[in-house]
C-alpha cells in the first residue's frame, strides 16, 4: 500500500482517493460505515472500518496506526478538519508507519487557526476583511454591530464554517451554541464574488501547482459549498502572494484558498489544508493536485506547474435536484459553462456516484417529510 484515506463516506475525501488512484497508487480507504461509498471505488485497494471520530477518537487513531504497521508504510490522507485535529492530536499512537502530509502541527495551526490568519496573511501582502472582534465566544459584543457580519471560530472544528449572521438575535443563538470560552472572530460582511486557488508547495517553499476556478454561486448564497464554478487563468501575482504566505507559515502541501473579490481586490477569507468538494474540477482540467501533493510527502520531484484551460466548467448537481424538489426546478437550468466536472460524477468509477446520488436524494427526502410533519404538527396547535 501506498496510502490511507480517511473518511470515504464523504464526497471529498472520496476525490483525492479517485485522484490518487489514476496516480496509480495502492490506496486503503477507511470510513466508519460499511455503505461507504468510496469502499466501492475501482481505485480502492484494500477497505477497513474504523471507529467513527465523533464517538470514537482515541480508538480511530489507534486503528489508523494499526493499519499503517500492518499494511505500510503509509502516508495518511485525513478527509475531514476533525480527522486532521485527532491524528495530530494522537501522532504518537500513529506510530512511525504513519506518516502525515504536512511540515508539522504548528505551520498548519496558523493557516487553520482563523485568529492567526489575517495576520499572517498580511505579511504576504494579502487583504483579509476587517476584524470586528476576536476573543471568548461569552465576551463578543453583540449591540453596534455593523450587520451582517461574518462570525469564525478560532478552530476550524468548532463551527465547521463561516457563519454569515443578520443580527443580533442570530448573533446570540449562535454564540450561545458554543462554549463561553471558545475563541471567536467576527470581521466585516464584504459583498463581491468567491474566488478559489488551488496551490500546492514543496518542502523549500516553492510553488509546484495552482489552480484558480470562479465561483459562480454557493449554497447558501452568502459563502456555503460551490454548486457551480469555472476555471480562470492563473493569477500568478496572487498565487506568488499567496505562496510567499504558505512559505512564512512554514507549510507546504496541497492547499484551498478562497477570496472574496470586489473592488478593493481578492480578500483572503480561509484556508483549507484537505481536499475540497471541487476538486474534480482540477481533474478534469489535466490537474492532478493530490498526485503533486503525494511525490512531496515521499520527498519525490512533483515537477514544475503547468498550464490548464479556463473556461471548464463545475456543477453541484445534487444540490440544484434538491433544490427542484423544494419548488426551485429553474435553478437546474442556470446558464453558465458546460460542466464538464461534478462533485459525484466520475465517468471511469461510477458506483460510489451512484451510491453518493442515492444517500444525498435519501436525505433530502427525509427532510422534507421531517419538515412535513413538523408544519402537520404546529397546525394542529394552532
């Protein structure tokens, strides 16, 4: 075996193992399901089951680490921000057979740490959306605000994303939803549009990789996951910017940036140290991130970067269906490139697209007729 991936249940994950495996390499993907769609890919070898993180931490990297010295040694791809924190916080139960893509925990604490961000950012020449407040969750003012605002956690793990919040009462339901001592951002709401660049660095700070795809619309709206985007040229001024910050942090790997761009230029506004939910638009682009990011974790020459073409195109269809089934059916029609990328979609491993078409509809279905029988519920009060 050549690596492990962590939770293949998910669609992202599920992107860097089908990338890696037109790499060629010997995968051995991990879920804590047996319906795991990625356990079905062509491009698994080997399939385990592990302890789910959430109820399980200590006993999923203890399993991780048992897999590495049995099968490896291997390098250890974690697919989500909570696998990264508990294979961190567990390195020495990996054991050495294990062996994490990244420089170190400190580098990736600064670029996953949104208090540390702007400032590093800054460094670089980059903009970041003013800071309203950073402290404790239970000292954030929430009166004279200029709302909306936009509302992180100091830990990646804590809120899962970016929360674009509309006013005080929403300030404080979610701040109360985090423990008094969690450490808050709150920075300017700033309209414009999501861009994202892909880049992947080497181990001397030396840009080996770059992608830039324009986001065409989120779900939500305000900064959710990308439904639809399109390839760009480069903007090699950015990405140099962009690599210079990756370098004063001390990272290097595969890294998702994403901007928010108006008239005051690209605003840096996260940092993601994983495979991303686009990423097949890469791939379909003749971009094989992962494969790059995997020759440095093995101290291989990745080679130079490379041109690509713009205007390809990158659709969440299943987000749009679902959103059909709500009553929004033109969504499914928007104008835009071509797509030629999906986030489920493979056409040379298509069962787990099948299986992840299956369980996102299965969901939406199970929401509706949650939804249903609350609104059945409430006119019954009434």
């Amino acid at each position: 075996m050549d690596a492990l991936l962590t939770d293949v249940h998910l669609r992202w994950p599920i992107a860097g193992l089908r990338a890696l495996g037109r790499a060629e390499l010997r995968l051995l993907a991990t879920a804590p399901r047996r319906s795991a769609p990625g356990f079905w890919s062509r491009y698994t070898t080997r399939r385990a089951l592990v302890p789910s993180i959430a109820e399980d931490p200590d006993g999923f990297a203890v399993e991780v680490g048992r897999l590495a010295a049995r099968h490896g040694p291997l390098v250890v791809y974690p697919g989500t921000e909570e696998a990264i924190a508990t294979l961190f916080d567990h390195r020495a139960t990996l054991g050495s057979a294990a062996t994490l893509p990244y420089p170190g925990p400190e580098p990736l604490d600064r670029l996953r740490n949104k208090r540390t961000l702007p400032k590093l950012a800054a460094a670089a020449g980059l903009r970041s959306p003013a800071t309203l407040f950073e402290g404790r969750a239970a000292e954030a003012p929430v009166a004279d605000l200029p709302y909306p605002c936009v509302l992180k956690a100091f830990d990646p793990v804590a809120l899962g994303r970016s929360v674009v919040v509309h006013g005080p009462r929403d300030l404080r339901n979610r701040l109360d939803a985090l423990p008094p001592s969690e450490g808050v951002l709150l920075q300017e709401y700033e309209h414009g549009t999501f861009v994202s660049l892909d880049l992947v660095v080497d181990r001397d700070g030396r840009l080996v990789r770059r992608f830039q795809h324009h986001v065409l619309r989120t779900s939500p709206r305000e900064g959710g996951s990308v439904v639809r985007s399109v390839s760009v040229a480069p903007d090699e001024e950015l990405a140099a910017r962009a690599t210079d910050m990756l370098a004063r942090a001390g990272y290097w790997g595969l890294a998702g940036l994403q901007f928010l761009n108006n008239e005051s230029g690209p605003a840096l506004i996260d940092v993601n140290p994983r495979f991303s939910g686009p990423l097949p638009l890469s791939l379909a682009c003749g971009l094989n991130l992962p494969a790059a990011w995997h020759a440095i974790a093995i101290g291989e020459d990745p080679g130079e970067p490379g041109p690509y073409p713009p205007g390809i195109g990158y659709h969440r269809a299943e987000t749009d269906i679902g959103a059909a089934l709500r009553g929004r059916p033109d969504l499914l029609f928007e104008r835009g490139p071509k797509p030629r990328a999906g986030s489920f979609w493979a056409a040379d491993d298509p069962v787990p697209a099948a299986l992840l078409t299956a369980e996102a509809l299965g969901v939406r279905t199970r929401n509706r007729l949650a939804d249903g029988r609350r609104r059945l519920e409430r006119s019954k009060r009434l």
